[in-house]
C-alpha cells in the first residue's frame, strides 16, 4: 500500500511539472510570434 502510495503520489508531481513546462513553452512561442508580428508590421 506505501509503495502505490508513493507510485501515486510521484506520477502526480510528473505531471503537474509537465504543465508547467508547457505553458512556459506556450508563453515563450507567444512572445516569440508577438516580435515577428511587430517586426513585420514596422516594414
């Protein structure tokens, strides 16, 4: 029962790390297509 426990509670961590990646990745693809679109628009 622990080691479920554990299995459980270590999958969880994992994935609430992986959504936080991913919305930085999402923010950091954002401002990237906000300079390009500013970039584009002074030409």
């Amino acid at each position: 029962m622990k080691s479920l426990l554990t299995v459980v509670c270590a999958a969880a961590l994992l994935a609430l790390a992986g959504c936080n990646t991913m919305k930085g990745m999402g923010q950091d693809i954002q401002k990237a297509g906000e300079k390009i679109e500013n970039a584009a628009s002074k030409k």
